[in-house]
C-alpha cells in the first residue's frame, strides 16, 4: 500500500486527474489545506472521499486563539490528521514563539506538524528562502522531544542540511514531494527524475539511517501549476529501495506519524 503524504488537492477535477496518473497505485491521499482557501471547503471536497485525508494549514498573522479552538474541534472529529506551517510565505521563523502553540496541540493529539521548506510556488517572488530553510526546525525538534515533524520537500534545495537534521533527531522525518517540476517537457521531467535520484543517493551515503525516515509526497496541485506529476516520485522509490524497504516508508511511517491514536486517554 501507498501513502502520498503531501498534496493540494482542493478540486474534483485535480481529484480526478490525480486518480488518472496515479493508475490506481496510491491508497491514501494527504491534502495540505493552504490558508488562501477556506478550509470548510476542503472538508466539504474530502468529506465523501475515504481516501483522502486533510491536514490544516496554520495562518500564524490570524487570531491564533481562534484557530486553536478550531483545531482542537476538528481533531476531536477526525477532520485533520496533522498540522502545517508556511513560514517562507508567511515571513515567520519556526523557532517563532507563536508556533509553541501549535507544537504543543500536535503533541497533544499525537499527529505531526509539518513544516514547508526550500523552494516554494510563488510566482510574485513575495516568498522568502531565509524563512525557509531547515535549519530552524533543528531547534524546534529539540525543544519538543515528544512532538514529530516532516520537513516538507526535503528542504530542496537544502538537502544535505535536511538530511543532517533528520539524522540528528530521532522526531523528524521528511518527504520528496514537490522536487519535480512539470513545465509539459518530458524530457525535462525524465532530466529531473534522474538527477533527483542521484541526489538522494548522495544524501544516503553520508546519511543512511534517513532512509527509513523519508516519505513518498507528490505534491500534486492540479494542472493549472507545475505540481501535477506522479509516476517519477513513485519510480524513485522503485529505484532506491528494497520491496520491504518501500513497505516501511510508503506505508508504515505515514500510517505511524499521521493515523496514531491520541496520546491521551
């Protein structure tokens, strides 16, 4: 069974667009709620789809006191399985004082809080990599022993630095999605495969024990962006790892960070 641990799918035609690429290969979808749509809206596309679960996106500039409440309801009901922060485009570090808040409610339900790193979709140019960049949740996954984080999209191009601090911290874990970018060249994505998986096979000689700790995410955002590949993100996996290695990661792990139980009776 396969997890895809990190899209934005919103729409019942990017839904259906996905189903179509992924050749009945994926068996569970995570949609990350960005915070430029009205999350009722994602309940109301995921609602009668059991194979796709949401995790909510964090506006740190709102009323945070709100989106607690609300957070803690929809966890309660089973609406969310994690939580995401957008620093990069939010202009916010993570070691932010505000974002204790949020770890503190992911550890509290046992569900991880992922955090967007390296490149962004932000055709303004508005977004900034000195929020982006994983160095920060080194801090943040030693403040918080108790409480998991994904770093989102491998920190690219941060990688190496990524993979340190997943190394270093046994609550931080991490995931491929968005590497990959369509610009409807084949060719270009056939380019990109093939150097990703050159890419990660560095990362996992200076660091092999991450491989066990490294998530399938397509990142898929539907037609109208760069985000609407699957099949290479599934081929490296085929590349790199084992039949019981690809087990563990495509299955197992998420299963782990994202359907646990409470920690709390």
């Amino acid at each position: 069974m396969i997890i895809d641990t990190h899209t934005h799918l919103f729409f019942e035609e990017d839904y259906q667009n996905y189903q179509k690429q992924a050749k009945s290969k994926v068996d569970l979808i995570i949609t990350m709620h960005t915070t430029s749509y009205d999350i009722k809206h994602v309940f109301e596309f995921a609602e009668n789809k059991k194979n796709v679960h949401v995790v909510a996106g964090i506006n740190i500039s709102k009323d945070l006191k709100k989106q607690l409440k609300n957070f803690t309801k929809y966890f309660l009901q089973n609406k969310i399985v994690g939580l995401k922060l957008y620093p990069g485009y939010q202009k916010f570090t993570p070691t932010d004082p505000r974002v204790s808040l949020f770890v503190e409610l992911c550890q509290k339900y046992n569900k991880p809080l992922i955090i967007h790193s390296g490149d962004f979709y932000s055709p303004d140019g508005s977004a900034k990599y000195k929020y982006s960049h994983p160095i920060f949740i080194d801090e943040l996954a030693v403040n918080y022993p108790k409480c998991n984080f994904i770093i989102s999209h491998f920190a690219f191009p941060y990688m190496l630095e990524a993979a340190g601090i997943v190394y270093k911290n046994k609550n931080v874990y991490t995931d491929i999605s968005g590497i990959i970018k369509d610009f409807q060249d084949k060719k270009n994505i056939e380019n990109q495969t093939k150097q990703l998986i050159k890419d990660l096979q560095r990362v996992f000689t200076y660091y092999p024990t991450i491989k066990n700790k490294v998530m399938m995410g397509s990142d898929f955002s539907g037609q109208k962006t760069p985000y609407d590949t699957i099949q290479p993100y599934l081929k490296i996996f085929d590349k790199l790892y084992l039949a019981e290695e690809k087990e563990e990661v495509l299955y197992h792990l998420p299963k782990k960070l994202f359907f646990n139980p409470p920690s709390f009776t």
